[in-house]
C-alpha cells in the first residue's frame, strides 16, 4: 500500500534542469563558481542557495552570494588558504576572495540557527543535517531554493518555484509556528514582500498580525540589523507600509506608530529608496534622522523655538536618550544623529544678527555640517519647502578636508548665487561648537620644586 507519506515525498524535490529556467552561470561572480567548483573538486556537494538564487531567478543582480555544501566546517577550511571559521555553536566558514569580500559557506543543517532565533532556546536541536532538512529550516519558500553547481540545476523542497511564479511570500511550515519560533522573520516578510513587489499568503498575513507582538522578546541586537537592512535595502517606505500593514510598527517602534507621523515617514524613505536606486549609500546619522524627524521636531519645535541649536542637541539627547539604547546606537553615532537633527533649524533659517558672517563660515566648516546638508537636501526633496535655503547653504558645500568657503562648488556659486540673509536668527553669535561631553581629568598633583631650579617669575621654563 503506497502510504500518505510517500505521496508528499514524491511531490519534493522539484528539479529544474539548467535548460528549464533563467539562471545562467554568467550571471554569478566567477570567484563564487572557483569555490563552488573546489568544493566539488574536493568530494563534497556545493550549492547556492537563498537570497542569491531568488534573486537570479527573479532577474535581479543579488547582493551576495551564499553556499551551502554537505562538508564539515572544518572539511571546507582545509580545502582554501584564506578561510576563517566563525560563529560559537554553529561554525560558518569564511572564504575570501579579497581583503574585504568573503563568500559564506555553510554545512546543511538539519535545526535553525541559534543565532536566527532568540536566546538560544534551540541550541540543543542544532546539528548538522541533509539538504531536505536544510530547505525546511530556512524562513520563507522562495529563500529556500538551491541552485545546484554540478549540473546548473535548481532544486525546490518547500514549493518556492511555485511562490515565485505567482509573486507569493509564504512561510515554510505554518506560519504561527515559524514567527513564534522567531517573530523577526515577519520583520524580514514586511521587507522581502517590499523589495520583491511579493504579497504574503493570506495564513501568512493573519499569523504576522496574531503574532506581532512577540516582537518586543526579540533580541535589540538583530532588531538593529533588521533595521538597517529596512533603511537601505532599496524599498524602505514599502516596508514601512507593511510593518504598519502587519501591525507590527506600533509592537515595534510604537514611538512612530501614530498616523500623524506616516505621510512625512513615507516621503522621506521615498527619498532615502530613490538616492539608494542610484547606489548612494547615506550614513546612519541621515538614515536615523530621516526616520526620527517627526519626533524630533515635536520635541524641539520646526525652528527650534527660541532655543539654540546646542539647546536643542542637548534636549534630544536626554529626551530620546532610552530610544538611542533601544535602538543600540553607540554614544558617538547617537552625538552625530542630535547634531544632524538639531542643525536643521539653522538650516532653515539662515542670516541676521551682526555676527552672522562669523557664525555662518564656523556653522558650515564644523565637521557636522556635510551630514546636516546631506538631511536638509532630503527634507527639501521630500517636503518641497527650503529651496531657497538650500540654495544658500550649498555655496558652503565643498569635498571633504577641504576649508569652507573655498571649494570649487563655493568659487563656481560665488556671490551671485548668494541671497539676502533672510529672516533674523537671534542666537546666530552662538558658538557653533558641537557641546561635548567633558573629559573627566585626574586633579594633578601640584609638583614639588625644587626652591634653586625656580625660574624667575614669567620666565620661560628650560
Ligand atoms: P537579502 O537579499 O536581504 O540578503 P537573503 O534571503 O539572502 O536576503 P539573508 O539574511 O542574507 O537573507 O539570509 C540568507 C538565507 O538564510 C535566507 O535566504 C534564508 O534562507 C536563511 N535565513 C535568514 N534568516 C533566517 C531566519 N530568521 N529564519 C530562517 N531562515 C533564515
Ligand atoms: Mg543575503
């Protein structure tokens, strides 16, 4: 009698020769094919898998390259001169193929990542494994996909050649299970869904909903990758919508949750998506600020009140210190996110006061400035409002290192783009020193002298 089982066995895999689909091996780096081709080379079986063959097979140039091979960590490293093992339980190998770019290796493993899920709790289940046990831990269907460097061949356990066709995110296995086990994986749905144009499966959006809230157990660690990963993958205004879609933002980040602040976020990640299309890669200061502006500004006001801008800087420091922590923003780069922010009201409003000259050349040549510029130039794309401001303020834009004032962007502006200053600002004879905090010094010692070396008083000393 042929048995309930083996029909479902029978289903998988799905084996798509190398004429059977879009995948080709001129679409992969050729160094990624040496490894795959040593491995082999080697006794053991070498794979791509997840993010790169979804990519490929979607037509679209992935962001890196993943293996996967039956090979023991150990079995890889000795097969390359330039491997490093990493990682505690779980050992991944590190093959580089130049000083900064390593492809990973990994062995089929037949439990999730310790590190993929929280606190460790499946530690103990985490052994190395075959192929169909590999597909089966991994998150979504279409992140479950081999492409098989024997024969160019692509191998489908989970059903991910179907999902992709009809555009699908689905979870392997039933979805409350998965986002249980670990509730960042809706996170990542919110963002796949976004950069791929996918919807999620009707089981998979109700369970992201029901199982939101688990969010708040995840470790602040990978929340912060996670979010890095939003801001810069391309489609970060996408994923916005669909964190707000999962209700997963308000469990999340619930500081952003309230509708009032959704139109302004979504035109300044429209801003941040479009200047990532052409490859510009901002700076966390800028990324943070264009995602916390709205509360920021509730805090300080749009102009800053009648405070000044160290004013300011210091309010959003303590104010959203807790959300800095939450968000595990090192002290230096959350000093780098208040300056961003808190300069915008100069920004805004430049010119006035009898010092102004003086304080508009030691505003712009302060290290903080180009960051500040580089937001400004943001909000303006994104509000439409400041033109002229930004007008102004870019005779001051120069290449790094370079003095203010005397870039070739300055000399080419000149004076003729220069406006009138406009409304008066009354704190412009501030200092535009960013306040730091103070170094904490030992009291020195008075130093005992010896009476006949004593120089004469205002003499120089020896
Ligand atoms: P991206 O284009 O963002 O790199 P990706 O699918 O390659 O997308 P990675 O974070 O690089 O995503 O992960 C590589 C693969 O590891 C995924 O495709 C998936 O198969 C698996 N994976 C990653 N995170 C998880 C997770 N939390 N649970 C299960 N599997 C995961
Ligand atoms: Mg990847």
């Amino acid at each position: 009698m042929i048995s309930v089982l083996s029909i479902f066995r029978k289903k998988y895999p799905i084996i798509l020769p190398t004429d059977r689909h879009v995948m080709s091996r001129g679409s992969i780096d050729p160094e990624v094919l040496e490894i795959l081709a040593r491995i082999r080379r080697g006794g053991f079986k070498a794979y791509l898998v997840g993010g790169c063959v979804r990519d490929l097979l979607l037509g679209k140039k992935p962001k890196d390259f993943d293996i996967a091979t039956d090979a023991r960590p150990r079995q890889v490293k000795q097969l390359f001169r330039r491997c490093f093992l990493i990682g505690r339980r779980f050992r991944l190998a590190h093959v580089y193929i130049s000083r900064d770019r390593f492809v990973e290796v990994a062995t089929f493993r037949a439990a999730v990542d310790p590190d993929e899920v929280q606190g460790g709790r499946y530690a103990a289940n985490n052994v190395f494994g075959a192929i169909e046990e590999d597909a089966q831990r991994r998150d979504f269907t279409v992140n479950s996909l081999y492409f098989n460097s024997a024969d160019s061949s692509v191998v489908d356990y989970t059903g991910g050649l179907r999902d992709l066709e009809k555009k699908l995110l689905r979870s392997i296995g039933d979805p409350v299970t998965r986002f249980t086990e670990d509730p960042v994986r809706i996170i990542r749905a919110a963002r796949f869904c976004a950069q791929l144009d996918f919807e999620p499966s009707g089981a998979d959006l109700k369970a992201a909903k029901s199982c939101a809230r688990l969010i708040k157990e995840a470790n602040d660690q990978r929340l912060r990758e996670e979010l890095f990963k939003i801001l810069r993958c391309g489609a970060s205004e996408g994923t916005m919508r669909n964190l707000i879609r999962f209700r997963l933002l308000q469990e999340w980040l619930p500081e952003l949750a309230s509708e009032r602040y959704h139109d302004g976020l979504s035109r300044r990640l429209a801003v941040v998506d479009r200047r990532r299309a052409k490859s510009e890669d901002l700076p966390v200061s800028v990324l943070i600020t264009a995602l916390l502006y709205d509360l920021f500004v509730e805090a300080t006001g749009t102009d800053g009140g009648r405070q000044s801008f160290q004013e300011a800087f210091i309010l959003l420091k303590e104010r959203f210190g807790e959300m800095a922590g939450k968000l595990r923003l090192p002290r230096q780069e959350w000093d780098n996110i208040c300056n961003t922010a808190a300069r915008q009201m100069i920004l805004m409003r430049p010119g006035g006061g009898k010092n102004w000259k003086k304080f508009e050349n030691k505003f712009a040549g302060n290290a903080y400035f180009p960051h500040a510029m580089l937001f400004f130039e943001i909000l303006v794309e994104a509000t439409g409002k400041y033109g002229e401001q930004l007008a102004y303020w870019r005779r001051f834009s120069r290449p790094a290192g370079e003095p203010a004032g005397t870039g070739p962007v300055a000399a080419a502006h000149g004076a003729s783009v220069r406006k009138p200053p406009l409304k008066p600002l009354a704190e412009c004879a501030d200092s535009t020193e960013t306040p730091k905090p103070k170094k904490r010094r030992r009291p020195r010692r008075p130093r005992k002298r010896n009476p006949q070396q004593q120089q004469p008083l205002g003499g120089a000393p020896v």
